[in-house]
C-alpha cells in the first residue's frame, strides 16, 4: 500500500469535528477505498483547550493555520473555518502557493475569489475542491464536473438553504407568521449569527454562483446573481399559493441565455406535487437540467455534521485515489467572464395586492395590467379585512421588465393599500 496521505485540518467546529471522527472510525474503510491510508498530521482552531467530543492529542498543532498550511508533514490542507476573507484566504493561498492540494467548505470564500484561486492551484500544479460548499451531503459537484460532463446544461436550480425552507414549511405546516417560525429556528440553533445569510438568500446565492460557474463554464460571479430573500414572504401568501396548487421555496435559478447569465436567489412558486414542492424541513434540492440527460434531481442532508464532513472526505479520498480535476471543471484560463442579464424568460407571476374599497379599483389594477401586456390567467378576491380587499392574480407568462412596469402603474392609481408582492411561478 503507498504511503499515507497526511491531513491538515484548519476549524474545528461541527465539520470539522465531523472530518476527525470519520477519519478516527473509519480509518480502515476509507484505506481500502483510496488504496492508501489516510492520517491526520496537524490541526488548528482558535482555541486549543476546548471539548469538541474527539480525541485530538496524537496530532501536531498550530495556532496559525497558515503555518499549518504549509507544514512539510501536510499533503492536503483540509479548510473548515469560514469566511470569505481572513484567516482562510490567507490560509488556502498558503498551501496553494506551497504546491499543496486543498479541500474546503467555505462557500463565501470561492464565491468572491473563486476564479484567483482556482488559476493559482493550476499555476502551482495544485488540486482545489469544494464538494461540502454546496448543499452538505449532496454530490452535486462531482455530478456536475464528472457524471453530466458531456451535457450542456440548460438550467440549475435548487433549494440551497435549509434553514429557509424549514421557515416557509413550518409557516405552511403550523400557520405560523414569518416572525413566530424565525423564533423557532433562532431556538433551535438553524440561523448564522448574521441571520440574513440565511433568511436574505446570501448563503443560497453563493451555492448558486457556484453551481453556475461549473454549470455554463463561466467565472464565478457572485455579485451578479439577484437576491431577494423570504423577509416579504406572509402567511397570506402561504396559504393564497396552497390555494392554487403551489408552494413558495427560496428558489435558485440559473440559465445561460443569448442575453447573458440569469441568476437569481428568491422566492417562487413551484407546483405543489412537483420533487421541489413536496421538500419540507430543512432538507436540499437541486434540479440539473442537461441536453442528454434532461432533467436530474439531487435531494438529501444540506448541512450538519455527518453529511458535509462525508462530503469534504468524499474530496479527500479523490485525492489520495489521484484523481485531478480543475477547480470548476475546466481549466481556469478557459472559463468565460459571462455577461449578467436579469431573468427575462418568460414565466407566470403570482400577485397579492391589497385595494381600497372603492368603486371600480379592481378595473384600474386590470387596466393596468393590460396596457403593459400582462394577462391575467386566474384571479380570487378574499374576504375584506377592514377597508382592504385581499386580491390574488396569477398572470399568464410574462417577462420581469412587463411586470415591473405594471407594478409601477399600479402605485400612481390610487387605489393600494400597500405595496403589492409579486413572486414567480417556475416550471419544474
């Protein structure tokens, strides 16, 4: 058997915690598979005395994770911190400069500087992989770089954050408020300590630009997708979708068009019965959609501590196999600097708007609608709260710039209560 391939192992954490135990009970198996053994050499955290549940006194450590990054007893340098900037850029530019393989978590750092760092890992002769950034166990990576290599790849989409999704399903299942389910999953331990990385679609969006970049073979570009997150989102709506056969996901949404790369983070409609409609909790989804394959559906654990270290392992045991990929699939120099573009395919919206009671208010919004060629498919008036009635209307398909000029004509009538959501509907 060769000789073994040493770990440096930077956060120690839940993940990171995770990487350890696995490595400890599964020592054997993950030999067999790799054809060699697999050690731990030396870990770092920001503090040495703390009881993470696993035994750390046979490995080396370092308080400066950039010094263990380029220890000379460290093949691959295992990054679990966190953080786009800091400690774990200057950590992972460490080992990757050294000629060191990296294997990482760290969604936000790829999404900013992704494309610098996947050209240094190839100027170095350097392997960078990423599997445990998306969607925790799901193999979402290595499907899209290996498995639908030869596809080109019409649409990803997913639900990429599980935190959002156990709000909108616990609104639904419990008729909570938005506020009451973002108590309960604060108490339960789900949020980031900047809430709005979740609940904003940051997180979500980051997994996204990811995705799109191996996707369309394109640069990551982070700043470019569109966020929205699930803040505006009722109880109202919750129950008005259900009504009509749908339920509302922070949804992402990439496609590569004549116009541009669309990517956007929002909440949508999907089709009750459809693989998105029917994911509750705070499971994952992604939906590959390729040319020869058609459509592919990923579903499983989005996080925690067995399935993103299973997936940072999954990259470890590739690397002691030999196997070498590019960074996003391709080499860096090859991947394009996409044009941004805003969705513009056509789709169906979902509106909630609140009117006066006034006489003929109904017409003005449906005057509206029509003179910026938005038709109306469905439509149900609820029973009025107050002085406002509660309207709903789904549209006929549409482009976003229709729409928005509509909703621009619907503020000057005078006849709004508030301001009108307006959520679209995607095909799965």
């Amino acid at each position: 058997m060769s000789s073994p391939l040493r770990l440096g192992i930077a956060g120690l954490g839940t993940v990171g915690a995770g990487v350890v135990k696995i490595v400890r009970q599964k020592a054997a198996l993950l030999a067999e598979r790799s054809g060699r053994p697999i050690e731990i050499s030396t870990v770092s955290a920001r503090s040495r005395g703390k009881d993470r549940g696993v035994n750390l006194g046979s490995y080396g450590w370092e308080d400066d994770p950039v010094a263990l990054a380029t220890r000379d007893d460290v093949d691959v340098f295992v990054e679990l911190m966190g953080g786009e900037d800091g400690p774990a850029k200057a950590a992972v530019e460490a080992a990757l400069s050294a000629g060191k393989d990296v294997v990482t978590a760290n969604k936000a750092l790829l999404a900013h500087h992704g494309q610098a760092l996947a050209q240094l890992a190839e100027d170095k002769g350097a392997v960078l992989r990423f599997e445990a950034a998306v969607a925790g166990g799901i193999p979402v990576i290595k499907a899209l770089t290996e498995g639908l290599a030869a596809n080109d790849v019409t649409r990803v989409m997913g639900v990429m954050n599980g935190t959002c999704n156990y709000i909108l399903t616990r609104m639904e299942d419990a008729g909570l408020s938005y506020d009451e389910a973002f108590a309960e999953a604060d108490g339960l331990g789900y949020l980031e300590a900047d809430p709005d990385l979740d609940v904003g679609g940051i997180d979500a969006g980051h997994k996204l630009s990811l995705l799109a970049a191996i996707a369309y073979g394109t640069q990551v570009d982070f700043g470019a997708v569109e966020l929205e997150g699930i803040g505006r989102v009722s109880i109202e709506d919750i129950r008005q979708a259900g009504d009509m056969g749908y339920r509302i996901k922070l949804l992402g949404v990439s496609r590569l068009t004549g116009r541009g790369l669309e990517q956007s983070m929002a909440p949508c409609l999907v089709p009750a019965t459809s693989p998105l409609g029917q994911l509750v909790g705070g499971t994952n989804m992604v939906v590959i959609e390729g040319d020869q394959v058609g459509q592919i559906v990923l579903r499983g654990a989005g996080a925690g501590e067995g399935p993103t270290a299973s997936a940072v392992m999954g990259d470890v045991l590739d690397i002691a196999r030999g196997t070498r990929l590019s960074t996003f699939g391709q080499p860096a120099t090859s991947l394009k600097r996409a044009t941004p573009a805003k969705a513009t395919t056509p789709a169906a919206y979902y509106l909630r708007v609140g009117l006066m009671d006034k006489p003929g208010a109904l017409a003005k919004i449906a005057t509206v609608l029509g003179e910026a060629g938005v038709s109306i498919n469905r439509m149900r008036q609820y029973d009025h709260a107050a002085d406002t009635a509660p309207v709903l209307i789904v549209t006929h398909k549409t482009t976003r710039a229709a729409l928005d000029e509509a909703l621009a004509g619907m503020g000057a009538t005078g006849v709004l209560s508030g301001d009108p959501v307006a959520l679209r509907i995607e095909e799965v």
